[in-house]
C-alpha cells in the first residue's frame, strides 16, 4: 500500500531525564504532552497506528523524541487540510 509518514508531534527531553528514564516512560512523557493537541484527537479518531523515535541528535543538552505514523492517501489528504501551517516542516 503506498502511504505517507507524517511526523505528528516533536518534543524535547533533556539530557537528565533521557539518561535516567527507560523506555516506556520517556513514551509516556512524549505522550502526554501530545494528548494536548488538536492532532492528537484526529490520529485517536482515525486509529493510526502511532510509532515514536529517539533523534540521534542532541541539541542543548537535550533530545528530541519524535511520534510519527503512517497514512494512507485518504488519510493523508484529510490531515494536510486540516493541520497544514504554511512554511514549518510537518512531513
């Protein structure tokens, strides 16, 4: 199936919590600060299946850990029209 990844949400960690937290609960922390958003609601509405990364890069003693999914085209039409912001990176 050809589908669209789309980074839904971004969040910093810093270095402390990222060196002392396992796993489970740095997604968690992720997470609860998604659960704050618009999008949130749209990827629970349209049960996307919700994967998340640790960035390898590290800025300001700090992480980013990104929540990504991927959408089918339908999906991915929806999406762009209701969460598009002119010139930040969202894909």
């Amino acid at each position: 199936m050809n589908t669209h990844r789309v980074r839904f949400f971004t969040h910093m960690i810093d270095m402390d919590r990222m060196l002392t937290e396992n796993k489970i609960e740095k997604f968690h922390r992720v997470a609860d600060e998604f659960k704050k958003t618009d999008q949130y609601r749209w990827v629970e509405d349209n049960e996307i299946d919700l994967k998340w990364m640790e960035d390898n890069v590290h800025f300001a003693y700090s992480k980013q850990v990104i929540l990504y999914g991927d959408l089918t085209p339908e999906q991915y039409t929806e999406y762009a029209l209701r969460f598009f912001q002119h010139r930040q990176e969202w894909k």
